[in-house]
C-alpha cells in the first residue's frame, strides 16, 4: 500500500487477515488492523499485526507494529503461534473512546484470543487473553445479542463433519462468555445437515448481511471454500434472534441459487483443487438501491484470484453479479501467476467521505504479502421517462446487434453499469427481457422505443 513503509521478510503472510479498526488516533479518518501470522519477530512463525493509520486519499500515514518485540504486548508467543492469524476491529471495549482490536494466535499449544486495548498511538495499552479458543481468521459480527459490544465470529473450517464457525459473545471485561458460545456446522447450532467431510465450513472470514428479507432474522454468509471438489460455496444462514441458532439457510455456489458462474476444478500450486469460491467474503451494504444488502466475495484460486460482487435477493438467492480481476472489472493491475487475489476481504466503506466505497483484497500468496485499496464509485442513474433509449451519438460498448435484431452476452442492469464505468459511458440504455446493454457518449439523442427498453444518465460523484 503507498506510503506503507514496513520492511516485511518472504513469507511474512501480510494481510492473510485485515479489517477496519476504526478511527485510533482521532484524526476522523478510519484506521486499519492487519495481520502478518508468520512475522519471525521472536520467533519463528510468532507472528504479528499492523496498525496502520491512514490519510484522507486512502495512503498510508504511520504504522504500528504489534508483536513480541514492538507494540508493547506483553504475550508469550513461541514458534509457530501464528499471533495475526485472525484480526478483527470490535469498537472501544475498555470505554477510553479508543477502538480496540481483537486477535487470533490458533496454533499455540493453546488456542488462544487476544483483546487488545489500544492507545490512541496503536500500542497495547492492556489486554485480556482467552484461552482455548480456536479462530482460523476472525470477523465482527456486529452486536448480535444487543448487549452494547461487538461479537466475533471464529472458523474452524478444519473441524470434523465438515467445519464449524463458533459466535463469541464477550463480556465487559472483554473475556469471552462460554456459555453463551453458539458452535454452528453440521447437526449443530440449528445447521441441521448439508456439509461433508472437507467443505472447510466457516472459511477465514464470514459476513453478517443484516435482515435480507424484513422478517427479524439476521442473514449470515459464511464460506466452505472446499465444498464441491474444491469449487466453493457461500451458506446464507438466518439467525433466531433470541438464540442465535439457524432457523433457515441456503447454498450458494457455482451454477447454484442463481450464481450463474462456472469455476473449473483444476489443480493448483498449493496442491489443492478447485477456484475456492467462498474463502473471504465481507457485507457491502445495499449497493445496487433495491432495498437489499449485497456481499462480496472471491475465488482466489480460479486463475489468478477473482473477485466477486453478488446482489443479493430478499430470499437469499443471487439476482445477479459482477466479476473483477486483472482483466475486467476496473481493477486493471497485472497479478502474479497462483497470486491468490481476493484470498482475504474487508470492506472499509466511505473513508474519504467522497460517496465512494473502499474494499481492501488480499494478495501475494507465497511472497510477503500484498493488500490492494479498491475505490468503487457511487454512482447515480436516473432513468429517463418509461420507454426510451438512447439514439444516434457514439456507441462506446454494446451486445445488440441491430440488424440481426440479437444479443451477444446479456448484461443484467448491474453488469451493464459495469461497462459503463469501464467505457467511462455517461448514457446508458437496457433492456431487462433481453440483456441488451448499449453505451454512448453525450453525443446521443433521447428517443420513445417501441421495443420497451429503459434510457439512463449515468452521474458519479
């Protein structure tokens, strides 16, 4: 990332997890947490996270290290612990009006999670250690039993049965409540069946949507990155909100509840197969204005790492999607081959307060490390009357061909957006009983279509 100025060693695994942390230094601008699980500070494999605080235009201003030698931690790491494993922000839990952050070391002797109360510089200023806690990746979970904190999500994905994903409740000394733990796979926590052997469940990351349909339950997208010969899939869970159990779920994969998508199964460096769909995912908001929260996701072993946003029906099925790589999308930045983009997410949102979103994407497997800004612009569209479309001016991308009266490639609304971006096209014109998707420049003339189509000003921020 510009202006991050650590000296990462070959294999450091930076940004395997990462997360906003919110605003540490109190300069109105959101800081973030990453994690480097096998940082050698100590000892071999130790492992260590990043503070990074951040300038308004997405930069990085300053950075804290927090490990054996730097940080003021005070913890006992040993090879092989893997401290940063799992990272997440979980808001001020000591009350100093401070965010602090949360912290996975999984491969210890004992399993253990680190609360971190962070200064205003982005050392631990105290901490509390839970032991016996295993947490693969970690995610905030937003305040799902309404007692004022941030609750965290754990994976298992190695579990038996398929993997598991514990919901940690903590209390106001921020150690976890054991009790009230709910473990989620199969025949558990209301899951009833659905996983096998080898699903890896639970993923590194999984994404609290919100209430999908307006019926009082929260969804919850949880990743088995492995499930289906290594293809991937996304569990769509609704959550009583009394228990927190599963009242009701749904699978989404390739070809699978309206993901129209075909990922090859295919053997890859690491010696596992298929594209991994459903390794990291985070909650996006509602980005297409339906009314419906959407997710974004990725497939960071199909080719070199694809990343996915799915627009999300009330009924927890996919209305349609975008891809975005090195090729398409607007990412337009060449990956390295097996870089595994997209294998970590986190979904940053409006830092810059421009009406633009940020999502950061984990890449460089087998090397440092890299983590790649992504600035998605919030642009409006404003349909023109019923039936109109766009006439004459310079066509800058279309899939109708009009003397043959046909479409090539049908482009939802969603993905017709898409080409707008990419073509830099201000008038749009589509038709949602064919796919048709034409963009023009200004040069074009507002014309009545007999053909029922929908005319569109395309205005961004």
């Amino acid at each position: 990332m510009s202006g991050f100025t650590a000296e990462l060693d070959s294999a450091d695994r930076f940004s395997r997890d990462h997360d906003r942390a919110g605003d540490i230094n109190g300069d109105g601008i959101a800081d973030l947490v990453i994690g480097a699980r096998s940082d050698d500070d100590g000892a071999t494999d130790a492992g260590a996270v990043y503070i990074l605080f951040m300038n308004a235009d997405g930069t990085v201003n300053s950075h804290q290290k927090i490990s054996m030698l730097e940080g003021n931690f005070t913890g006992n790491l040993v090879e092989g612990n893997f401290f940063g494993y799992g990272v997440a922000g979980i808001g001020d839990y000591d009350g100093d009006n401070i965010p602090d952050i949360a912290v996975s070391a999984p491969a210890a002797s004992t399993p253990t999670l680190y609360i971190l109360h962070l200064n205003a510089d982005g050392t631990v200023k105290s901490m509390v250690r839970n032991n016996n806690v295993l947490a693969f990746g970690l995610s905030a979970a937003g305040d799902l039993n309404s007692d004022g904190r941030i609750d965290l999500i754990a994976p298992d994905p190695n579990a038996d049965n398929g993997g598991a994903i514990d919901l940690l409740f903590l209390d106001s000394s921020s150690r976890v409540i054991r009790d009230a733990t709910v473990t989620i796979g199969e025949n558990s926590g209301g899951f009833g069946t659905g996983l096998n052997d080898g699903d890896s469940f639970g993923g590194r990351e999984s994404a609290l949507l919100g209430d999908l349909d307006n019926n009082g339950t929260q969804e919850l997208a949880v990743g088995a990155f492995q499930s289906d010969n290594g293809v991937g899939a996304i569990w769509i869970l609704s959550l009583d909100p009394a228990t927190n159990q599963v009242v009701d779920k749904l699978k989404i994969a390739p070809g699978l509840a309206g993901f129209s998508e075909s990922i090859p199964i295919e053997e890859n460096a690491n010696g596992t197969s298929g594209g991994h769909f459903g390794h990291a995912m985070a909650a996006t908001g509602d980005l297409n204005g339906d009314g419906v929260p959407d997710l974004i996701s990725s497939a960071n072993q199909y080719n070199n790492g694809v990343g996915y946003i799915l627009y999300l029906n009330p009924d927890k099925t996919v209305k349609t999607f975008n891809r975005f790589d090195e090729t398409e999308g607007g990412f337009n930045i060449p990956l390295n081959t097996d870089e595994r983009f997209g294998r970590s997410i986190s979904f940053v949102g409006d830092n810059r307060e421009d009406g633009n979103i940020t999502v950061l994407m984990g890449g460089g497997a087998g090397t440092t490390g890299v983590l790649y800004t992504l600035d998605y612009q919030a642009c409006d569209y404003q349909q023109q009357g019923e039936t109109m479309f766009w006439s004459a001016g310079t066509v800058l991308f279309s899939n109708w061909n009009h003397a043959a009266q046909t479409v090539t490639g049908p482009l939802s609304f969603e993905q017709c957006t898409l080409k707008a971006h990419e073509n830099n096209g201000p008038y749009m014109t589509t038709k949602a009983s064919d796919g048709r998707c034409i963009i023009k420049d200004t040069s074009a003339v507002l014309a009545f279509s007999d053909e029922g189509s929908s005319a569109y000003i395309r205005s961004c921020p």
